[in-house]
C-alpha cells in the first residue's frame, strides 16, 4: 500500500543518538590506532559510516511488508550463499567466512543473512494463528533458525552463529513459547554441553578455559582477557590520561573487538557510563518503535533487531570487564569493521521503515 | 480471531525492556568492578605492565673439511637498539646516545621520527658490530639510558678472497619468493638461511633455533622481574668431504684464470677440491648487499657468481675422446682401424681438418693408442663415422653426460649430450649426420660440466664404476636431510678388460714427450689423462670479428687421474681461453702433486710461492704478559706456508 511516506516520520531521534555513538567510536579508533601500523582507520570507518547511512536511507524507502511477502525466497538465497561459501569460500585465519566476489573485494553472507533471519522469523510469527506456540510451531521455529546457524558452525564461525540465537529467542519469547518449551531447550541444551566442548577447535577451548582462569595463561589467550581488565581498570573514575594500555599496544588490535576498552581507559568509569545509557536510549527507543508498529509483523521485525543489538552489546562488554569469554563479536557503531557498521545500519533501516508506516493502516 | 494484526503481548514487551535494564545494570556493576573498587589495583599492574621479549640470536654451524679443520666460523657480533616501550623522552637522550655510540644526533633523532609510526614495542636497530668501547658505553649507562639495550648477533665468516666461495655459498635474509615455496614454509621473514652451496643445501642442519629472554618492565624500561628464558639451539656443524690441503692447492694452480676445478675420488664419488673463477667475497653479503653491487655481480660477463664447475656446460673437445674410445673399442670397431692421418678427411662432402696441422705436421699412420695420446682428430672423425650418433650417445649416458651427476649442491645443470631423437625433440629437424663428425672430436652440439668429465672419466680408468659425486658423508648426516636424488650412488658399467687396458696405458703416455702434455709430466707419479682445446665459436664468425681471435679463445681442457687404473683421485681442469690442453694439463699436474706428495707425506712445493692463505676463524687472544683474554676476536689470519712436514692449513690457535 503506497501512500505518501513523511519524513517527519523518521525516528530522527534515534538516528541521532546513533551517529553519537558512531562518532565516539571513530574517535576511539583514532585514537586508539595513533601509533600504530592501523593508522587511518578512522577514515575507513567513516566511509563505511556514510555508505551505512546512504544504505539506511534507501532501506526505509521499502515496505517493510513487501519485503516480508518475499522473504521466502531470500531466506533460500542465504541458505544458498551460506553453502557457497562452504563449497567455494576463501579459507582465511581457518575458516571459510568470505567469498571472492569477481570484482575483487570479499563478500561475507553470515552478516546478510542474519539480516533475512530476522524478516524471516518475524513473518513465521506474525503468520500464526495462535496465542501460544504449539510443538510443531515450536520446532519449525528452530529449525528457521537452526539451519543457517549450522551452516554457519561449519565455516566454522561460532561467534556469528551465536548471534542467530538472540534472533530465536526473542521470536519465541513474543511468539508465545510455552514454559515446557522453553525448559526443553535449556534441558537440552545443558546435557549438549559436554558433546558440544569437544566439538570445538583447540583456541575455543583455550578461550573458554582462559575466561575462567586468565592468569593461567597469561601470554596467550588469556592474555587479552588481562590487558583488557588491566586497561579498564586503570581507567578509574575519570579515564587514564596517558591511555597507556592501548597506546603501547599491550591491547593488540584495539579498534575492532576491544574499543570499549580502549574507550573505558581513556575516559574512565564516567565516559564508559555514559555510552551504556547511550545504548540503553537507542534500545528503548526501539522497542518503543516496535510498539507502536502497524502490525505484529513489524514488531517482530523491530525486536529482532532489538536482540541482535543487546546480545552483541551484553557479549562485547562483557567481555571487556571479564563476565563473557572472549568471541570476536564487536560492538554495534562502535567497533571498526565493515560488516558490522553496515549491517547495523540497514537494520535500523527496516526500523525506520516500520515506524515511518506505523499510521498506515 | 487471532490475526496479523493483533498486537504482540505489552506485557512482554515490557519484560524484554526489563531484561535489556538487568543486562545493563549487570554491565555497569562489572564496570564498576574495575574502575572504582579496585582501579588501584589495575592501574599498578598497568605500571608493570610490560613484557619484553627480546630474541637470542642461534648461531648457525661451523662447516668444516673432512680432516675437521675449521673453512666457515661465526664471529659475535654486538648491535645497538633503542627502545621505545617506555616513557622516556628519546629525542632529549638523543644527543648522548649519539655520542656514545659515535653517530650523528641529527641522524638519531630522524630515525626516532622515521619509528614514530611504528607500533612502540618495536626497537629501533641504531648500529651493527659495535666495538668493544660502545658496548661499554651501553652497558654502563644502563641507569641514565634504560631504552638502550645490545643484542648479540652471529655473523658469518667466510675465508677471504673468495676462497672456496661457490662451494660454500653464503647466508642472507630469506626473501618473499622464497617464503612462498614448499621448502621454506616454516621459515619467517628475517631467518637467516643459505643461499648458495652448502648453505643452502644443507641450511636445516646448519641453521640453528633462536630462543628468547622475556622480562617485565616498568613504565620507565627498568627490568622488574626476569621471566623465562628459552635458550637458542645452535646450529650443528658440517663436515665436507673436502681436503683443505688440495683445496689450497686447486685454487693456487688455477689462480686468477677463469675457469674451473673439481677433485674427486672416483672410488666413493667424494669431493676433494672444488674452484671456480671468477670468484666474489661471501663476506659482502652478510651484510646486507647492495644493489649495485649485486647488479654488477650477476651482470658480469664472466659470472663470478655461477659455480662453473657443475653450472657451466661447454664443448668437452678432445677430452670426449676417451669417450668415444671407449663406445669405439666396446663396439668392437676401434681395435682393427688404422687410419692415416694427413691433416684432415672429407666426410659427408665437407673437409674436417685435424688440429695438428697448426704445427705443420701430420700423424701418419695412427690406430687407437697413438690416436688417444696424440689426440688425432682424424681418426676419430672416421670412428665418429662408423658408430654413428645414436650408439655415440648410448655410451656417452651410460657414463653420465647429459644428465646431472646427483651431486648435493644446489642448482646443477645437465650439459647436452645430442642424438637423433634429441635433435627432434628440441628442434624439430633430423639430425644431419655431418654434425655426428665434430661430435666425435667433442664439438658440436654436445657439452659438458667439469663436473660430469672427471665422474665419466674416473669411471672409465676404474673399470666401469660410476659413482655419484657428493660434498658430504651421508652415513654422517640424519635420514631427513639427505638429498633426495635420483642418481644411483653406484653404477657398474661392464667393460672389457682388454679395452680398458688400452684405454689406460694410452692415457699414461699423454702427460709424456710422447703425449699432447708432455710438459705435465710428474716424476714418479703414474698420471694418466687426457687433453682437450674447444672452440667456443665457429671459425668464421672468428673470421667475421674483430679481434676475434683473441676474443673468442678455445677454451683448455684437461682430465687426470692418479694411478691410471683404479684411480684414487680424477681431476678435472677447465681453463676458459687458456687454448691449448697442456695448460690445463699443469694444472691439473699440480693438483695431482699435492695430493700424492700429501699422501706420501712430503713437503710440497706448490704451496711456497709468493702467496699467504687467508682464512677466517675465531681465536682467543692473549694479552701481552701472556694470560689469555676472556674476549674472542674474529677475523682473517695468514696461514704461513710451512717448511715442515705439517699439513697446508692450520686451524686458527686456539679454536677446536
């Protein structure tokens, strides 16, 4: 249904507390790769910045709801391009993530389809008839998201398959999981613990051995788990002046999954406080968004991209401060990298979408 | 009825923002944590934070003779690095630092500037092969100038003037190209590994593991607390099956003619002496070379840098004679010809001259013995004639020609040895049987290394034995290094006792009046060879250039062995231009001088002539009131020619 779409109705609001957060990060980056051989990253991030932007413009401008009645097929898309990357992907640091696209640069589909997976699970629940999950429902959710998440275990990239989950979760938690479900899952989970520890690499184990014990191994993977506690905490209350953990680069790579800590040392407890009530803001104001949704469909779509962005947030920082075991998910605008800018931006893309079509009716 | 637009369940929305503010509040507890309650804590361990890994540099293996006397030594060797992992301010200590370490503070300070980009755990290299008082001046200001610290290094020392220089090869940085093959994968940028020669073939046992020393350090460079430390495993060393005493000899008799050397026992197939000229200084790349000068090595026409004794493939000339002797008389054909020689025959409608005309004489009547030692070219051409290419060729590889002998070094060539299907395969055209005649004098388009010559005619004195030549002792080396070669260690050819015999008493008579080498001559010493004088281009592109008579001279060529029949030493003499075979001959007579007179145990005369020997090698000094120095000096001594009965070379005073 076409009709004249405002821009009034753009949640402005959020896209402002969102360049915010973007804005901290690219100073961070600056300043975190100053000395460094990652020098002028920054400039890269705000490229990837501008071109996330232009991509959340063009993503508002479709309906969310045509988007919804071809999700079909794009599910089938990534399901193909995940097995393409399977088949043909580039092994790069030991796994297949990215495939070589003809005209040189790489493409990485996991971060597309986590896109998809969110349509595609928001229209399998707005779809059903019922208040409460039945067990067949139940197990066609899983299994929408079971499929991509395994074909993305075997690259074999666990922290992007962890992501799908949140998606999941959230999908049943609104789409009304039953207690006994619920439970069966966790059941089974906890007894596929043991199976799934020795499925994992050697450096998985290490990081979840390490995560318990960090100084058990202080110069290998427990060693970022260290430098990232030693360089929050040496932040104290106002931040570190000279920023000595990140700037001797005893933070090794510090732009991409550590910024916030490299952010927690520079600017101390008041500057970290500051960009988690940032975050809480631009996840309120969606969830306020999803509320205000036209159609089940939407806020389904809007709290998907809610539980992305919390998992990522809960997992990254967590891990900073020592609660999570290091896993290679970066921080939503924050953190440099492509993929992840980009995706962000497109997500809050569709958001945009279902909040400016929220009077249509 | 519950439909697409009943809304999602408020209450659980509103329990999800409830969940996304415990997740929060648990973050900001975890935050917490860190920066208030214990920021104490983390900002001292951020003070001692640093850990310093400093490499401890493996020193590569000696490389020895096979009597173990030291050719290839290491010397310690002190460099001077700046460190920036601390807080001190660099460009104030520059202009002390400089002093000290007698630089240029300008210079110090732009390199501090150049670094700055750097990641700070990087040092910065500011000076190679401090001397004994920078060392000091490092050491005792290790208080006012922390961020200066030494690192010890193992340079290579090889003997000096080229000595030995391609048998040998030399070291350097392991380069991209090289990363990228198979072999060297598990090598990293900055190793430094062989490049040529033995360094190269042998480089996995040669080159030892570095370690490294880790200490933590405060935020001004001090040292707080010493971790662990790897210890650095050193290379092992290599023994050659070379004779030190005949290498000096070799490289003395062929002095600065172009050309080659090689010495082997045809026994076993070991290397005894191995030159090439021109030669180049090893020394020079141990430092980093520069591009100049590597242009101007590897564009020199007379390649200093190719190992000519298994990498120059050439015209054998009459040297391929005893080859053919041996297919003639094998075939049964050579035993009954008798052919007059007047200068020259016609063969396939052209005239083929016989080089004896140059001394405006003939041969007459000449059968196989006088043919070999009077080298006529005549009688071969009609052998040449009556074998025809294709058993010509048969013989020549069953000896070896025109395949690599198998030897362990690296990057030898095959020579050509042509034949009927030779020609069609590489050029598309049949072999024209004319070309056969100037084979059967060793021109045309065969061609062989020095290497292949002494392995095919020590063979042949011995009865047939072909041996694959090596530079080291397998049954001294471990399994996983020895080169993997699809030559067999030993061969036996059959041949007739009887030929044998002819062939041999014929080689013992050209080092006679009688023979093309008469002034060769040893007394006393059953030498037996053959001579050899190629053309390295026709005669009438000579004609055609200018100055190309002295331009384009034949090349000398001699073979040797010691005693004629089951030889214990062949050698094999490549004199570029030298013209005629008896100047090989000589020297390839001195180097069969040495070894015999070694044997025997006599003082040689060769090795008292004008020259001294240098060589490399690491000795402890001894301080003028006679105690001995804790301090090793490298660098180059003189070998003073003895007058005794000792042997050539002496191992520096002082080192095993």
């Amino acid at each position: 249904m076409s009709r004249y779409i405002s821009f009034r109705d753009f949640d402005w609001l959020l896209f402002i507390f969102v360049l915010l957060l973007c804005g901290l990060g690219v100073l961070e980056i600056r300043s975190a790769t100053a000395h460094t051989k990652f020098a002028g990253a920054h400039i890269k991030q705000l490229y990837w910045i501008s071109g996330g932007i232009a991509g959340m413009f063009l993503m508002s401008f479709i309906n969310y709801q045509k988007l919804l009645d071809g999700v079909h097929w794009m599910y089938i898309a990534s399901i193909a391009s995940l097995m393409t990357v399977l088949i043909f992907g580039q092994k790069y640091l030991g796994a297949r993530r990215w495939i070589k696209m003809p005209g040189g640069g790489h493409f990485q589909p996991s971060e597309w389809v986590k896109l998809i997976l969110i349509l595609a699970v928001a229209k399998y629940f707005a779809d059903l008839h019922q208040r409460e999950l039945s067990w067949p429902d139940f197990i066609k959710a899983g299994a929408i998201v079971g499929i991509p998440m395994l074909l993305v275990l075997a690259q074999p990239d666990l922290g992007t398959a962890l992501t799908y989950i949140p998606i999941a979760v959230m999908g049943l938690f609104l789409g009304g999981v039953r207690w006994k479900q619920a439970l069966t899952v966790v059941v089974l989970a906890g007894l596929m613990m043991p199976l799934a520890f020795h499925v994992l690499k050697p450096y998985q184990r290490e990081r979840l051995t390490s995560f318990m014990q960090p100084e058990a191994d202080s110069q290998g993977s427990g060693y970022q788990v260290i430098q990232s506690l030693i360089a929050v905490g040496s932040g104290g209350l106002w931040g570190s002046s000279a920023g000595s953990q990140t700037h001797l680069a005893f933070l090794p790579v510090p732009q991409t999954d550590f910024i916030f800590a490299a952010f927690a040392e520079e600017h101390g407890f008041v500057g970290a406080l500051t960009v988690m009530l940032l975050y809480f803001i631009v996840l309120m104001r969606l969830t306020q968004n999803a509320q205000t949704a036209p159609d089940r469909a939407g806020t389904f779509v809007v709290m998907g991209v809610v539980a992305v962005l919390s998992f990522h947030i809960l997992v990254n920082v967590g891990m900073v401060v020592g609660f999570m075991p290091v896993t290679g998910i970066p921080l939503p605008l924050m953190s440099y990298g492509g993929s992840s800018v980009l995706f962000m931006f497109l997500a809050l893309g569709i958001v945009m979408n279902v909040r400016m079509r929220r009077f249509v009716n | 009825m519950f439909g697409r637009d009943e809304k999602v369940s408020p209450v659980r929305l509103t329990a999800v923002q409830y969940m996304i503010l415990a997740i929060f509040m648990f973050l900001a507890y975890g935050l917490w944590q860190l920066q208030v309650m214990q920021s104490d804590k983390y900002a001292s361990l951020a003070e001692k934070n640093r850990i310093r890994n400093v490499p401890i540099l493996a020193p590569r293996g000696k490389i020895l003779d096979r009597e173990g006397r030291t050719i290839v030594e290491n010397y310690p060797s002190f460099t001077a690095l700046l460190l920036r992992d601390s807080s001190r301010d660099l460009f104030a200590d520059a202009g002390l630092i400089a002093q000290g370490l007698h630089l240029d503070a300008k210079e110090v300070r732009d390199r501090i500037r150049h670094f700055a980009s750097m990641p700070q755990y990087q040092p910065i290299f500011l000076k190679d092969d401090i001397t004994q008082d920078e060392l000091a001046f490092v050491e005792s200001h290790r208080n006012e100038l922390p961020e200066l610290d030494t690192i010890v290094a193992h340079r290579r020392l090889y003997p000096r003037n080229g000595f030995m220089a391609h048998l040998i090869g030399y070291v350097g940085e392991v380069s991209e190209e090289m990363l990228n093959q198979p072999r060297w994968e598990f090598y990293n940028p900055g190793d430094v590994v062989g490049k040529s020669g033995v360094e190269l073939q042998y480089n996995q046992i040669l080159m030892g593991k570095n370690g490294s020393r880790r200490a933590m350090v405060n935020s001004r460079g001090r040292e707080v607390k010493r971790l662990d430390e790897t210890p650095a495993e050193a290379g092992k060393q290599l023994k050659l099956t070379v004779d030190l005493d005949l290498q000096i000899a070799a490289e003395q008799a062929l002095g600065d003619k172009n050309g080659a050397i090689v010495a082997m026992d045809p026994r076993n197939g070991e290397i005894l002496a191995m030159v090439s000229r021109p030669t180049f200084n090893p020394n020079d790349f141990a430092v980093r070379v520069s591009r100049n000068q590597w242009s101007k090595l590897v564009n020199d026409d007379d390649h200093p840098l190719l190992n000519k004794a298994i990498q120059a493939q050439l015209a054998p000339g009459s040297t391929f004679k005893i080859i053919m002797a041996t297919a003639g008389l094998q075939e049964g054909i050579a035993q009954e010809m008798h052919v007059i020689c007047n200068g020259g025959g016609v063969f396939y409608g052209r005239y083929f001259k016989c080089w004896v005309t140059a001394e405006h004489r003939t041969h007459g009547a000449v059968e196989i013995s006088k043919a070999i030692y009077q080298s006529c070219d005549v009688f071969f051409y009609t052998l040449a004639e009556k074998l025809g290419i294709d058993r010509i060729a048969k013989y020549a590889t069953l000896f070896g020609l025109g395949q690599r002998t198998g030897i362990d070094l690296p990057q030898e060539v095959s020579g050509v040895m042509p034949s009927e299907e030779w020609k069609v395969r590489n050029f598309k055209q049949k072999w024209y049987a004319g070309e056969t005649i100037s084979v059967g004098i060793g021109q045309g388009a065969v061609a062989v290394t020095p290497m292949q010559l002494a392995r095919a005619i020590g063979a042949i004195a011995s009865g047939g034995l072909l041996v694959r030549p090596h530079v080291t002792n397998p049954a001294e080396l471990p399994a996983n290094v020895i080169p993997a070669t699809d030559t067999p260690s030993q061969v036996k050819i059959p041949i007739d006792p009887a030929n044998w015999e002819i062939i041999t008493d014929a080689m013992s008579n050209v080092p006679t009046p009688m023979g093309t080498a008469g002034s060769a001559h040893l007394q006393g010493i059953d030498f037996a060879g053959k001579t050899g004088s190629s053309q390295t281009v026709s005669n009438a592109l000579k004609a055609k250039t200018a100055n190309g008579k002295s331009k384009y001279k034949d090349n000398a060529w001699f073979v040797g062995v010691t005693p004629r029949r089951n030889p214990e030493i062949v050698v094999a003499v490549l004199f570029e231009g030298g013209e005629h075979g008896q100047f090989a001959a000589r020297i390839a007579a001195q180097v069969v001088k040495a070894y015999v007179e070694k044997q025997r145990r006599q003082p040689t005369k060769v090795a008292q002539g004008s020259k001294k020997v240098e060589i490399g090698a690491v000795w402890n000094s001894a301080s003028p009131d006679g105690t001995e120095q804790d301090t090793l000096h490298g660098g180059r001594f003189l070998v003073d020619v003895p007058k005794k009965r000792v042997p050539l070379a002496a191992a520096a005073p002082g080192v095993q």
